[in-house]
C-alpha cells in the first residue's frame, strides 16, 4: 500500500541534510513520513557547469542523491517530485515500511 502524499505538508528542508542525515532519517522514519532532500532542480544543481551551486554543494547533493537512489533501491523509501515553480523541484523521500529480514 502507498503513502498518501500531501505536498502542502511537506516539512521544510534543513540545511544540514546531507548523506549520512539522509540515511539516519531513512533508518529512523515511519512509514509515510516525508523528507524534502533537495529544491531546484537535481539535474542543474549536481552538474558543474550550469549549477549556481560551490562545488563542494555539488558534491554533497550528489551523494544525499546518490543515498536517496539507493535507499529507493532497496525499498526503503518512495522518492516523489513536487513542482514548486519554474524549474524548482521539491524532491521528497517518503519512508516506507522496513523490509522483513530473510
């Protein structure tokens, strides 16, 4: 079954959302509980011609990507877009009930 997803609800992103606080909360959330890992848009901000971001902020949203792809991956998490403007992405992970172990 899949978590209802309410963009309006949607908790800010925190700053210090990188990739080890990206897979603390995928290890923590409950079901259904939504994390906004990046506003833009992903494909511009990771790439370092065209992104506005320092290298160093590539580098780290690369790898909360990266993390996010992974976690999807694994069936820890859905990952969902929201549009919150003109080429401004919410990108959310919402958490997933953890799979039973073998």
């Amino acid at each position: 079954m899949m978590a209802s997803f309410k963009p309006a609800h949607v908790a800010p992103i925190h700053a210090s959302t990188d990739e080890i606080a990206f897979c603390a909360w995928v290890a923590q959330a409950e079901p259904g509980e939504t994390l906004v890992y990046h506003r833009g848009f992903l494909a511009v901000d990771a790439v370092g011609i065209v992104s506005k971001l320092s290298s160093d902020q590539q580098r780290a949203l690369r790898l909360v990507a990266s993390a996010a792809l992974r976690a999807s991956e694994q069936d820890l998490v859905h990952l969902v877009q929201a549009r919150i403007g003109p080429d401004q992405f919410a990108y959310i992970a919402v958490a997933r009930r953890k799979p039973r172990k073998a």
